[in-house]
C-alpha cells in the first residue's frame, strides 16, 4: 500500500494549520493524521482523554512485539492571545533558514519528522517496532497522556524505550525536574473594617503563608543541587495566581492562592507540602479562636513526576548512539517522560529545535534542526532491522 509522501516541511504545514491550543481540542490534527497512515496501512487506536474532544494516537510500524521504540510528542500547544505575531500564527511561513508558526518546536517539528519518515520506516522491514505516540493536553501539566500511559502498561507488549521528542536541539536529556501545583484556600471571618479584632482577615493569613513559602524557597536556594546539572542548581518554589478580598472596607472572608515546586529528582517529594502544612496549622488556632469556621486548606492540584537518570538506561544509550553524543544534558521544565518512567519503560527527551523559541511570538525552528532529528530517524531504522 502507498500513501502520500510529505517532506517534513511540508508535513509540519499540515500539522501548523491545526489550531491545537489546549483549551480546544485536537481532534482534527488526530483525524488528519489517521488519514494519512491509513494511506499507509499503519494500524493504529485512539485512546480519548476528554470524549469528542481530546485524544491521544498510538500507532505502530513493524512487529507488534515487545522491546520496541516509542516516538512519543504532544500535539496540543500554548496560547497566542496577546502576543504580537508579525505573521498567522497557524500559517507555516519560511523567512530564510526559519520556519515560523505555533508549535513548530515545540513540538510539532518532532512530529512532522516523525510522520514523514513513515514511508521510510515501512521500507524498512523492522524487526523490533517503532511506535509513534501522539498525546494531547502536555501543556496544561502532561495531563493528556496518562490514559494512554495506562494503556500502554495494562494492554500492549512493553516497549524497550521510549523517546519524547521536546526541543533539545537534539541534545539528549536524561534528567528533569519534577513539578506539583497547590492550591491553598484561607477561610477568614468578614466583619466591618473598623472593628479588625471582630475578624479574620483571610489576605492576611494569606501573607504569612507565603512569607513562609519564601523561607522555604531560601532555604532550598542555599541547599543547592548537589550535581550541578540544572539550571538554576537548586529546587525551586513559586507563586503564580492569588484571589481575595471584596471592597477594602471589609475584612475579607476568602483568600486564595496557587503555587508550585519544580524539585530536583532526588529531592523529597513531601518536604515542601509537609513544612507548609505544619506552619498552616500554627496559625489556626488564632482564627479559629475568632471565628471556629475559619481554616486553611491546601490541594495538590497536579503532579508531573521528575525524569531520574537510570544507569546503563537502554532509552539513554540508544539516544546518545542515534545522535552521536557521549554526553548528556538535563533541563528543568517538565515533560511526559516521567510517566513513562513511572510504568518501567526508560525515556529520555530528544527533540529538533530550542526550547527558548517555544511559547513566544514567531515561535520558529531551524531547517537545519530538522535534518539533524530526520539522520537521527535514519539511525534508528538501522538499529531496528
């Protein structure tokens, strides 16, 4: 069976002109692309993550055996409301050596790489698979992937490793930090302004809370990380959103806040909330000697594991070979890799492109990036066959 044929330029066009910001769906990029391994006859499944609206596809070329490679990327990315694109965002535009457009490093370049070696891959005749993984909702905490996570550890043969194609610039990254959103909610009691000790001023509480965030966050700095390998060197903790209050002449009832840790793999999980939770106790019973309905309460709202270096990991040591490294690297955002960590497949990050073009404005990739991951591709059919 022969499908069409795409460069990766031109499969990234394709993949560009599906507006898959998170809050949307993907369902039209998925669509496109069964189409296109249909073509092929590549057998392949969804697994929905938000019922006719976002879902993941995991398709497979070669054997359907254990010990494989998972090509693994997500297909959904950030906003571009507010930000001053000097072309359509969802329009594919070359400027000399630089392809423009949202998602073109991160991290749709990958795929399109991916996608157009399909042919390639099929010609092939694999002995071990090469599986490709096409998730949704990665940027609002790799929330997407888990059901095909789970599907993958419950129903299929174990893949050997798995690749996650974030942008690297085809460095290879065995190690990233962790991260765990919080929400803490501080239930104050309302009173008139003028009479204070009648209240609870939830703001207030509120700030003696994150004074002790910021403790908390000295103390991690000066801690520091041991191997020197992240960037900044230490586990950090920071506050995005808070809420509260309703005129300024009343003692407000409600304060609310969202904060997060970005810890060092070897870094207890459980320290942060756990010293956060015994200072938030210490302060209750002031309040609660006012008003006895008044309290704090604190959710982990989100956790997206760390990537822990394995030693003599079979992902780590494929990668360095497909890339021709003997070195590797680690960052400190997030991605899916943990997951599949988490199950006992071992993973690595190795994608096309910078990580400091994603989420701006004229968001691009180099040409050159993608002809470097497109040798890698050809590197891994040699170790397949």
């Amino acid at each position: 069976m022969t499908g069409r044929t795409y460069s990766a330029e031109e499969m990234l066009a394709q993949l560009i002109g599906f507006d898959t910001t998170s809050r949307d769906g993907n369902l039209p990029l998925i669509a496109f692309v069964e189409d296109y391994l249909d073509g092929w006859g590549v057998p392949h499944f969804r697994v929905d993550y938000e019922a006719n609206k976002k879902t993941n596809l995991f398709a497979t070329i070669g054997p359907a055996i254990a010990g494989g490679v998972v090509l693994s990327g997500h297909t959904d990315v950030v906003p571009v409301d507010g930000q001053p694109w000097t072309s359509d965002p969802f329009t594919l535009v070359q400027r000399g050596e630089r392809l423009f457009g949202r998602g073109t490093c991160d991290m749709k370049g990958f795929l399109a790489v991916c996608l157009a070696e399909v042919p390639n891959f099929l010609r092939a005749g694999l002995k071990r698979p090469i599986h490709l993984a096409l998730s949704c909702d990665e940027e609002v905490g790799c929330k997407g992937v888990r059901p095909l996570v789970a599907h993958i550890r419950d129903r299929l043969p174990r893949p050997g490793a798995v690749i996650v194609g974030e942008p690297t610039s085809m460095k290879v990254v065995n190690a990233h930090k962790s991260a765990v959103t919080f929400a803490t909610e501080v239930t104050g009691h309302e009173a008139h302004s003028s009479l204070t000790h009648h209240g609870v001023n939830a703001i207030l509480v509120a700030g003696e809370l994150l004074s002790e965030i910021s403790r908390i966050r000295e103390d991690l700095i000066a801690r520091g990380d041991p191997t020197q390998r992240f960037d900044p060197p230490y586990s950090t903790v920071h506050v995005g959103v808070i809420e509260g209050g309703t005129a300024k002449n009343i003692i407000p009832r409600r304060c609310a806040f969202q904060w997060e840790t970005r810890l060092l793999p070897t870094a207890d999980p459980d320290e942060v909330p756990r010293r956060f939770e015994a200072f938030a106790k210490r302060l209750e019973p002031a309040m609660q000697a006012v008003a006895p309905e008044t309290g704090i309460a604190t959710e982990a709202v989100n956790l997206v594991p760390g990537l822990a270096p394995e030693k003599d990991s079979p992902a780590e040591l494929l990668a360095l070979r497909l890339a021709n490294a003997n070195a590797t690297h680690a960052v400190s955002y997030c991605t899916e890799a943990g997951l599949f960590q988490q199950i006992g497949i071992p993973a690595v990050i190795c994608g096309p492109g910078s990580i400091e073009q994603a989420h701006k404005p004229d968001e691009f990739i180099e040409t050159s990036e993608l002809r470097k991951c497109e040798a890698f591709m050809a590197r891994l059919v040699q170790q397949m066959v």
